[in-house]
C-alpha cells in the first residue's frame, strides 16, 4: 500500500539543520587555521541549497510559471539575486577585494546550447540546481534526471560533440580593448554605475508592485514565531535576495582559492560523476602552485585523458545538496515523490537535453544567469534569452498541450496586464 501525501508527517525536523550549520562552522575554521580557502565552498553550496529550496526558485519554474499562470514572482526572484549580486560584486571591486572576470563571449556556444537547455529543463522539471534541491526533498523525476544530466555534458566534454563544442567555441567576439563583452565594454558606462541604475530600477519596480497589489488579500499571516522564517517558505524576492548576497560571497570564496568567477554547478555535476566512474585525475584544490615550489603531480605523471576534478565546483554542489536537504527536513517534506513512467522517462531525456545545452553553454542557470548576468556579460544575456525562448515554447508544446495557431494569442497573454 503507498501512502498517500497526508500520511506524513510533515512535522519540522531540525536534526539535518543542526548537522549542517556544525559542518559549516567546522568547514570555515578548517578554512581559517589551514589558510585553505578551498573550504569556505561547502558553506557557500549549503547556504544556496538552503535559500533556492525555502523559495523554490528553480529555472525552470521560474519562467514556465510566466506563461502557465501568468505569474512572474520567481522569475522577479531571481532577478532580484541578480541586482543583488551586481551591487555587491561592485563594493567588492571598489575596495579591492575581487577582480572581475566575465566569461568572453561565445555567441554560437551560448545561442545553441541555451535553446538546448531551456528545452530540457522543462522536459527534466528543473535546471541543474533545480534538480538538486528537488532531489533532496525526494522528487523521483529530479533524482532520473540527476542521473542523465552528466552524461549530457561528459558528451559535450569528452564524447562525441567534443568537436562540434570546439568549433563553435572558435566563433568568439571581442571589445575593442580585447576582453570579454560586457555592457560597460560596450556603453563605456562603468560597472558600479549600471549596478546603481539597474538596482534603483528594480526597487522602483517592486514599489510599484507593491502598491498595485496593497489592497489583495493577503496570502497568510504566519505564525509569528522564531522559527517560522526557517520552517515556512519563503517568497520569491526574499529568497532572491539571500541568494545574491550568496552569489557575492561565492566569488569572494571562489577568488580566494584561485578560480575568480562566482557559483557554477555544471562541471561540480560532471566532477563528482567521473569520480565515481572514472580513476585518472589532475585534482585542483586551490591557486596554481608557485613556480618554486614542487607540482604534484608533474605533467610527466599526469596520464593521457585524465579528468580535471575542480574541487571547490565539487564541493559547492555537494554542499547545495546538504543545505536543500536540511531546507527540505525543516518544511516536512523529506520523501520519494512518485511519477508516471512515461514523465520518468522524460525526465531522463529532458536531463540529457540539459546536460548537453549546458556543456556547449559552458554552464547552466547557476553560471551563466544568476552569476554571469551579474558581471554584465552580453554572452550570458544571450545565453539566458535563447534559454527563456526554448522555455517557453517547450512549456506551451509538452504542458499546454498549445498548438501553432493558438501560439499568438497565448504569448500576447504574457503582456497583457491583469485586471
């Protein structure tokens, strides 16, 4: 007999958020007293596994909601993680404490392999990450899907679309001083001042909201105890914001143990699969050793296809898998979610699909949208339209059960302002 949802008891459990907050104070005193910063990656993975499951903000969702209900709060969630981040990134820079670095840009990668993902994550029900904190509460389809989406990039990476990946990674753009193509590189305006605009614009934006939607009923009042901000979900913009000032402190993390670029989950995803299904190596635990120093292992010991294992990538994943985990213990909500076969398969293929947009992409939702439309990256941007497109018409094809006559009359809805 299969128990139904109301047989669980959905009761808070407050053991796996203990464990976690133990092992972060643990990861972050090794961090302090070894002078390894490396390890700063696992607290960072559990506090956005934590803040992407108590707002339920997956990439997936966020824009398929738009046209499915017509409602924009967690694509509005996740931009506020964006501005979030911006903002911060340029505090950071203007005291010195990290040195920007944008992904250049691969117009061809990011175009095709964004279309790729976006129709995978709705077939999968979820982005990488969206994956993994869907996991953690039992989710069947996200736990499949986990399976086959590090298959989809090893086959970008080291398989069959290896070459294809090389050719049109050779389709690169460049600014006029030979960097990467940012929006100052382009506009000339500095970066502080667009995160200044952009971050008053979305304030105003949320004011304004705020003020339209004043007189609705009000959605709950909550229980107005301590624990209820850790044991109730939380709104999209709330998780946004959390989410951002996580961002900011992963490229302060990720700065300091020699990677200098924000939270990604795609090759973190791909890492902890070859090490359970390969055996040669190159591990990278920190900054380049200094010339003087002894490489371990030197390039004569390093064999022919070995796998490059980044493992503050690798712990940063495992820890977002923890902190969803200890998000889902406190929601009541730890527990196998079974689906239909035929959404089972899907979500294999849907998973696949994923993988490979995200390995041509060079990165998912976490990388390219969340972390490279932060630093104002034109590449990310169009990575994250072609993505948002694929979205769209894939949710309207496999949910909607649209057809191609019906498709401009449900697109013209999206802009349509409610009454």
């Amino acid at each position: 007999m299969i128990a139904s949802e109301k047989d669980f008891d959905r009761r808070p459990r407050w053991f796996l958020f203990w464990l976690n907050v133990l092992a972060a104070l643990g990861f972050l005193l090794a961090a302090v007293m070894t002078r390894q910063w490396i390890w700063t990656a696992v607290p960072v993975g559990q506090l956005f596994g934590f803040f992407l499951a108590k707002g339920d903000l997956c990439g997936a969702s966020a824009f398929s909601e738009v046209l499915l209900m017509r409602d924009g709060r967690k694509s509005f969630g996740l931009w506020t993680a964006i501005v979030t981040a911006m903002s911060l990134f340029a505090a950071a820079q203007a005291v010195g404490w990290v040195t920007l670095a944008p992904k250049p840009l691969l117009w061809a990668s990011y175009i095709l392999g964004g279309l790729i993902f976006g129709t995978g994550t709705v077939l999968a029900g979820g982005c990488i990450s969206g994956c993994l904190y869907k996991a953690a509460g039992g989710n069947l389809n996200s736990i499949v899907a986990l399976l086959t989406i590090p298959a989809g990039i090893a086959f970008v990476e080291h398989g069959p679309l290896t070459k294809i990946s090389g050719a049109l990674k050779s389709v690169k753009s460049v600014s006029s001083s030979g960097g990467p193509v940012t929006l100052p590189s382009l506009t000339g305006m500095p970066f502080w001042a667009w995160a200044a605009i952009l971050s008053a614009g979305t304030v105003l934006l949320a004011i304004l909201f705020r003020r339209r939607t004043a007189s609705s009923p009000s959605g709950g009042s909550g229980s107005g105890t301590k624990s209820s901000l850790l044991t109730r979900p939380w709104k999209p913009w709330q998780a946004g914001l959390a989410i951002g000032v996580m961002v900011a402190l992963s490229l302060i993390s990720s700065a300091a143990s020699g990677r200098n670029y924000p939270i990604g989950i795609t090759h973190g995803v791909l890492n902890i699969q070859e090490l359970v299904t390969d055996n040669q190596f190159v591990h990278v635990f920190g900054p380049p050793v200094a010339a003087s120093q002894p490489a371990s292992p030197t390039p004569s010991k390093v064999a022919a296809g070995a796998k490059k294992i980044t493992w503050w990538l690798v712990l940063v994943t495992g820890g977002l898998f923890s902190g969803a985990l200890a998000a889902a213990s406190l929601s009541g909500r730890i527990r196998l979610s079974p689906k239909p076969p035929s959404q089972v398969v899907t979500a294999a293929g849907g998973g696949f699909l994923v993988g490979v947009g995200a390995g041509l992409a060079t990165g998912c939702v976490v990388g390219n949208v969340f972390s490279g439309w932060a630093l104002l990256s034109v590449g990310m941007f169009l990575f994250g339209i072609a993505m948002i497109l694929a979205n769209w018409i894939t949710t309207y094809f496999y949910l909607m059960n649209g057809t191609l006559a019906d498709m401009p009359g449900t697109f013209r809805l999206i802009f349509k302002r409610r009454r």
